[in-house]
C-alpha cells in the first residue's frame, strides 16, 4: 500500500475521532500536520487531535490489534488492560464509554 493511502486511511481515522467527540459535546480538534511540527511550534502542537486538555496519539491497522478486539469480545469487556514486558500498563475503552468518561470529566 502506498504511503499516501496510509496517510489518508489516519486522517480519517483522526476525523473520525473529533467527529464522535464533537457529537458527544466534547470540544475536539485535529492537531495541524498530526503533531509533525511540534519541535518548532511547542507542545500544543504534539499528539494528532486534542480532546479537551488531553492528547491522543491515532493508530490505524488493517489488523494489527486482533488481540485486542478479541479481548474485548472475550467477555463483552469494557475495558481491556494491556503491558508488555518492562512498560506501563495501558487500559483500552470503547469509544462510547471514552466519550462518558470525557464528559463526566469536564
């Protein structure tokens, strides 16, 4: 696949994502060039979109996350925590229950 595609598949991921904030009445905002500028334009300009005072890195994968979704479906989970050997533990929620998160914290 071509580089081009792959960069047009992440930003309508990162569309996507500020859609579904904005739509739940969270202020969401696509970060200008995905965070590619942030050495020379300081740190509100890291991450690919900000929702509210948090940033959030998007990943898109043909299938690179099986494991996850599969996870989730194990026990219809709602969350979903993972580490790898040596790193932090990172805790995994669907996006409807992000988006009750993200309101009940603002």
């Amino acid at each position: 696949m071509s580089g081009r595609r792959n960069k047009q598949r992440g930003y309508e991921l990162e569309a996507e994502v500020v859609a579904e904030a904005r739509a739940a009445g969270i202020d969401a905002k696509r970060v200008f060039a995905s965070g590619a500028h942030k050495q020379e334009l300081g740190e509100d300009f890291a991450g690919d979109v900000r929702l509210g005072r948090w940033k959030v890195e998007c990943k898109r994968r043909k299938n690179g996350f099986g494991v996850i979704y599969d996870a989730f479906d194990q026990d219809d989970a709602d969350i979903v925590c993972v580490r790898a050997d040596r790193r932090e533990r990172l805790y995994v929620v669907k996006g409807e229950l992000l988006m009750q998160l993200l309101r009940a914290a603002s």
